[in-house]
C-alpha cells in the first residue's frame, strides 16, 4: 500500500520495539519516511527487528534499552543524537506484567517493579530526552484498555496504565507549546506480551465478544494510532488518550 510520508526528515524513539506493538509503531513510522531508533532488552531480538526493518527501506538504528536502566535511557539518547542530531517523535511503550495476582496479595518486589517500567521509566526517559526534543516534536504514551478499568487478573497493572492517563494531562501541560503529549490504550492484541489471549480460546472468545467490531485488535491498529498522533495531523491535539478497542467498554 502507498503510504503518506508524514515523517520524512524526522527521527522517531520507539522503546520496546523488537516485536509485537513497538514493532508495529516503528515500522509504521519508518515506512512513512522516519529514521527509527529501536530497541529492547535483548541484543539479538534488536538484531532481527533491526533486519526486518531494514529489509522493508526503513532507515533504522538498533540499540538495546532495558527501559529501567539509566545508563541504557542515556545511552539512547546520546547514541541517536550522534546519528541523527535531534528527536522528533518519542513513542514510550515498554510494560511489564510480572503477576496475576489480586492487588494486595501482589509482593512489594512486584509492586516496584510494575511501577518502575509502567510509569517511572517513561518519566526518566523522557526526562533524559526533552533538552533535545525540537520545536513540534510528539510523545506518545501506550497505555491500556485495562487503565480504565482494571480486571481482576491486571488489576496492579491496570492500575499503573491509569497512571500514564494523568501522566498524559501532566506531561502535556507541562511540555507545551513545543511538545505535544498524547496516550494510546489499546484493547487486546494477540502477542506474546498477552499469552492469556493467544493460548486459551475461551479467553480470546470473551474478549472478541466484549468489541462492539467482534475482533481483537492488531499491531498495525495501534501502529496507526500512534502515527496519527505523532503526526502534525493531531498539530492540535495535546493531553488526549485514544481507545483502539474495537469499542470495547471504557469511558464515555
Ligand atoms: P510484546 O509483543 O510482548 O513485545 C514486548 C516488547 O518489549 C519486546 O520487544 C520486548 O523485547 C520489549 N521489552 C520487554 N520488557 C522491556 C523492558 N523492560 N525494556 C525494554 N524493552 C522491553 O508486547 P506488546 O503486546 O506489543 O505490548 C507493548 C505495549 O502495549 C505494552 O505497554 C503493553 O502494556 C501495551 N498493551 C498491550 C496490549 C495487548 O493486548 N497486547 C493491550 C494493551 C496495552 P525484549 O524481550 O528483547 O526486551
């Protein structure tokens, strides 16, 4: 398909992109004309996103970023402003999911750590990033459908996807004019980061049932998403969070 090339000359940070939604948002952005900074915990998941991306004409730097790693935020920062001079576009997408367990029987070790990669990092990172974001530059917050209503089996991180709503309004207000802030909370997507989907079909039923479209959502549905709001097509829109769900309940 021919795509718009909303980002031609700019440089867009994708965090946790080696594969599934991240994947999807850079390859995106990339196919629209950004050079894409990638990265993940792993060196070889960079390595193959990188070659995948590469082979698709994207222009593509591959590093890797454990998103609660000081040195690895700062290392991101300061390996693409070598390559590229500037940020334009920061997508912050890592998250973790260590636990099924009811929030207060959730151990204070699990609780730490959902809150460090949900909703510190994003800050730190962003943080490390904003001397360096230009005039129109974009951030774009993935949080979850599970923000608006935490269910019991993600009650703790649906809780920290909450946060990153108001961490959006915060963020906006105070990054303005220059930078705009915005939020995508995807509905279910089948990849590795929700199993329960992907290998229980029962599970998968009831969540197709719950969209008003009677599908799940795909990469690609957040990927465009997010390039929307990332683009000077949302020139406009600061502090909003968009529901990619299938009309999934959420809010009205
Ligand atoms: P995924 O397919 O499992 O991909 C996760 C990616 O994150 C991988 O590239 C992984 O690579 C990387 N990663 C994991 N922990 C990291 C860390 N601490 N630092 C840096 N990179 C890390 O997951 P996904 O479903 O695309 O989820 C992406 C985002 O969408 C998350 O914020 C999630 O909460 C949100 N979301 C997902 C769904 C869904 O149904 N899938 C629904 C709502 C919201 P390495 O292993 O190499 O680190």
């Amino acid at each position: 398909m021919e795509r718009a090339k909303r980002f031609e000359g700019k440089v867009a940070i994708v965090t946790a992109s080696t594969q599934g939604i991240g994947l999807a948002i850079a390859e995106r952005l990339g196919l629209e004309g950004a050079s894409v900074v990638i990265s993940s915990r792993k060196q070889q998941n960079v390595d193959a996103a990188t070659q995948i991306l590469s082979a698709k004409g994207i222009q593509v730097l591959g590093l890797v970023c454990h998103v609660s790693r000081p040195l690895h935020r700062k290392n991101l920062i300061d390996i693409t402003l070598q390559k590229y001079g500037k940020i334009d576009v920061i997508v912050s997408n890592a998250a973790a999911n260590p636990s099924v367990d009811a929030i207060l029987q959730t151990q204070e070790t699990v609780l730490d750590k959902l809150w460090e990669i949900n909703v510190k990092a994003t800050v730190l990172l962003l943080k490390d990033a904003v001397p360096h974001l230009q005039k129109g530059s974009s951030v774009v917050i993935i949080s979850s459908i599970a923000g608006y209503n935490p269910p019991p089996s993600l009650a703790m991180y649906g809780v920290t996807k909450t946060a990153l709503l108001g961490l959006t309004k915060a963020l906006a207000a105070e990054m303005a004019p220059a930078t705009r802030v915005n939020c995508v909370a995807p509905g279910f997507v089948p990849t590795n980061f929700a199993s329960f989907i992907t290998t229980n079909d029962a599970v998968r039923k009831e969540l197709e049932d719950k969209t008003l479209l009677g599908r799940l959502g795909t990469t690609e549905d957040m990927a465009a998403a997010t390039a929307f709001l990332a683009s000077d097509d949302a020139a406009y829109i600061t502090g909003e969070t968009i529901v990619v769900a299938g009309g999934t309940p959420s809010r009205l």
